[in-house]
C-alpha cells in the first residue's frame, strides 16, 4: 500500500468528477468534499496524540489550479455544493515556514487565490471545515484577513470546525494537543467578529464551533469541570459557537482513558441545556427566517429539513409536507441543536391544521376557525377573524393566501 502521488491526485480528481451522478443525493443535496493537501503542520513534533493526520507526515499541499480544475470539473458533471473539507487546517494551506514552527504563517494570498476562482463558478454552497485555533490566535492579522475572505467568497452558515479537544491543561500537555485554552479563546473572538455578520440564508456568515473528545491521557474528574468552565466563558463573553462536538474517543494510534460515563452523560445535558440551547436562540430568534431549506424525511407526523452546509441546523416542521424540496421557514421553537419552524410565508388556504395550530397567537380553537373558514382572499380577512387585532396582525407576518 502506498499514498497517492501528486500527479495522481491532480488525475483522478478530474476524472473521476463523473462518478457524482451516481450518488443517491445527486443533484441536490449533495456535498463534494474537496481536499487540499494531506498531513498537519505539526507532524514533525508528532501531532495530538490521537489524531492520525501526523503519521501523514509533511504535508502535501495542491495547488491552486488543480484544485480549481477540480471543481470545475464537478460543476460541469453538476455539483453546486461544495466543502474545502480535506485539510486538518483550512488557515494553514501552503502556510509559509512549515517544519521551522508548529504555528506557520498563513498564506493570505493563495487562499484568496482559491476561494476567489472558486466563487466565479457560482457555487450554491461553499464551505470550509478544520481550522487550528492556535493558528488564528498566533496570527490575528493574518487570520483576520483570511475571515475577510471566507466572509467574502463562501456562503453563509459556513464553520471553523476547532480542534481544542481539552480546555485541561493536564490533558493538553499529555496528548500534544494543538492550543491552550487562552489561544482557543482568543480565535473564538476573532472569527465572531469577523464573521458574525447575518448572511443572505439566515445564518451568521462564519462562526467557530468547538470539539471537544473524552478518553484521552491524563482525564480526571477536573477534565469535566474545566471544559464546562471554558464553553460558560464563551457564552459569558457573548460570543457564538456554531457547533460544540462532544464526543468518545476513537483509538487509532493508542487504547483510550476509561470513561466516566456518568459524568460523560452530565456534562453533555449540562453543555445542552445551558450553553447549547441559550446559544442558538440568540443566533436564531423566535421569527427569524432561514432559506433554502431542503425537505428530506417524513417521521410520524413531523418533517425534517437542513439547509445544506457543513454543520447543518436540524428543522423540524410538525406536520408532513411534501419531501426533495427546498423551502423557506420562519422559526417557532427552539431545541438544544434543532429548531422547530413552519413553511415561509404559509399558505393559509392550503395548510394543514397542525401548521396553523403552530402559529404564533392562535391554538386550537382559532386553528378551527381558520380551517373552517377557508378559502380566504386576502390577508385581512383572517386578521378579522382574531377579537385581538395585534395578534392578526402579528400572524399576518407569518402567512400568505395562494388562490
């Protein structure tokens, strides 16, 4: 077995492009991940202890144009939604200085290079994935700039997926993980303020989420109480996570910790209720609208959507609607990672009753009274059926009446 050359990277990519029409989301809602280069900066000192990316060794960087040949190549084969995902660092392509330091300095201008030409394609999505949080806060200016430019060329909903892993310093020391809370923190200020700004589909336009694994050397009761610290912090400060990844240890390059799985479930409900949860409804208040939702599984009752990203935001609209579509919805209720919303704007003539009794103001009786006094022909006509004109007039924001 052997790794993949350069040559035969820059060929396959492109020949293989094809192969997108054989899979089951083709057209939509399909992802391709497009890879940039394979190894991490921090090989040569062996890497987070867990993580198999350094036994890649240095890394291997592609170039621009091949890059962009690919994705045109898969444009043409029809893929519009694309992920420069392969990479164990997006802030660090073709940084300059790799080998001499763990934090090299990011290359502005060939990440330009490529999210700009990439852009001309008119990508439906374009997001990124891994950033080392170590590299932003190392080089504020530098990754300031590169926010500008993900800000710029990608689409909205896009995430800085942090590997901090640990805010333990125990931890962070024993398994050579790649930053220190205070650097983690610091990252998390820049990309929120670069990149907070609301895009067109609804979502903030960059925003970092944070990973964090249990099983790693040197866990402790302490591990727990740290990293809730931590993410109570951020939430503190006002800052935004798009996406905390609490998860279990995948040994690759050696056996895990024991897990408390006690304190494991505890600090999960904890994260959820007290940082997951305040967190999204400040992101997306009760009546904010998301675009291009795509519809794609009927449960019971209920239908779920996701816009397509990366890191995705579940929605769920309690009542079945017709699926392989994309809608716009307004928000009703919230959950610890999901949302509940109805079709924007809603077609009061044609809904169903579980979606009028989801209205704001209305219930089950004026839910009733809508359905039995339908067809309507213009909006006024429901806003009087409510004793309450404030509340028509608030419900008046949320529908439409399809003829």
């Amino acid at each position: 077995d052997r790794l993949r050359t350069k040559t035969e990277w820059r060929r396959w990519s492109i020949l293989g492009a094809e192969i997108v029409k054989q899979h089951p989301d083709y057209p939509q809602p399909l992802i391709a991940e497009i890879e940039t280069y394979r190894g991490c900066v921090r090989w040569f000192t062996g890497g987070c202890s867990f993580c198999i990316e350094p036994l890649f060794g240095k890394p291997l960087f592609r170039d621009e144009n091949e890059i962009i040949k690919e994705v045109e190549a898969l444009v043409a084969a029809g893929a519009t939604n694309f992920r420069i995902g392969g990479q164990s660092c997006f802030f660090s392509y073709k940084a300059k200085g790799i080998g001499e330091s763990e934090w090299p300095m990011p290359n502005v201008d060939a990440i330009k290079r490529l999210l700009e030409s990439i852009s001309k394609m008119q990508p439906k999505v374009l997001h990124i994935d891994n950033v080392n949080p170590s590299i932003v806060a190392n080089w504020e200016e530098k990754s300031r700039e590169i926010t500008h430019l993900i800000v710029k060329y990608c689409t909205p909903g896009n995430v800085a997926a942090f590997g901090m892993e640990s805010a333990d310093k125990r931890v962070i020391k024993e398994n050579n993980l790649n930053a220190t809370p205070e650097e983690v923190l610091k990252a998390v200020k820049i990309i929120n303020e670069e990149g907070g700004s609301r895009g067109w589909n609804g979502l903030p336009s960059f925003l970092p989420g944070i990973n964090i694994i249990y099983g790693l050397r040197g866990e402790r009761r302490e591990t727990y109480i740290e990293n809730y610290r931590f993410l109570k912090e951020i939430k503190e400060k006002g800052y935004l996570l798009r996406r905390i990844n609490i998860r279990q240890l995948a040994p690759f390059r050696e056996r895990k910790t024991k897990i408390n799985k006690e304190l494991f479930k505890r600090f999960k409900r904890m994260v959820n209720e007290e940082i997951n949860l305040p967190m999204l409804k400040k992101m997306l208040p009760r009546g904010s609208i998301l675009r291009d939702v795509y519809l794609e599984i009927n449960r019971g009752n209920y239908t779920f959507g996701r816009q397509v990203g990366s890191y995705p935001i579940l929605v769920c609209l309690p009542y079945k609607n017709k699926l392989e579509r994309f809608i716009d919805v307004k928000i009703v209720g919230h959950s610890f990672k999901s949302v509940t919303a109805l079709e924007y704007p809603l077609d009061v003539n044609s809904a169903p009753f579980a979606a009028l009794n989801t209205l704001p103001y209305t219930g089950r009786k004026m839910a009733a009274k809508i359905v039995r006094n339908r067809p309507f022909k213009n909006i006024q006509e429901i806003v009087n059926l409510f004793d309450d004109k404030n509340a028509g007039n608030e419900v008046a924001k949320w529908i439409a009446i399809n003829q």
